[in-house]
C-alpha cells in the first residue's frame, strides 16, 4: 500500500516537472532575428520588395477597377 502510494506520488513529481532544456537545445540552432520567419526573402534584395508588392496589388487593382 504504502509502496504503491510512493510510487504514484513519484509519477505524479516526474510528469508535473517542466523540462526547460529540451526545449533549448530544439531551438539553438536557428537564427532568430527580425524577417526570419517569413518564406520570402526580405532584406538584402536584387528589386526592392516594395517594387513586386506594389506591382502585384496595383496590377489587380485595375483589373477590378477596368471589370466593375
């Protein structure tokens, strides 16, 4: 009896306590930084991203505004 409650409270000690270091050594090896989670490149461009973005909605802008 006595055992079993040992054990029990052993299991409820493990599975209640935070593991901080997995969790660190899983995210060391990126780089975190401002744009690094974005899947497009930002900074450090051949065209200026502003250049397509700007492009792409002023393109569709016409359409709608030519089909409306």
């Amino acid at each position: 009896m006595l055992a079993r409650l040992a054990q029990k409270q052993q299991l409820k000690q493990l599975s209640s306590k935070r593991m901080f270091s997995s969790s660190r050594q899983a995210f060391s090896g990126h780089d975190g930084g401002i744009y690094s989670n974005l899947p497009f490149k930002v900074k450090d461009r051949k065209i200026p991203y502003a250049v397509p973005h700007f492009a792409f909605f002023s393109m569709f802008h016409s359409i709608f505004v030519s089909c409306c």
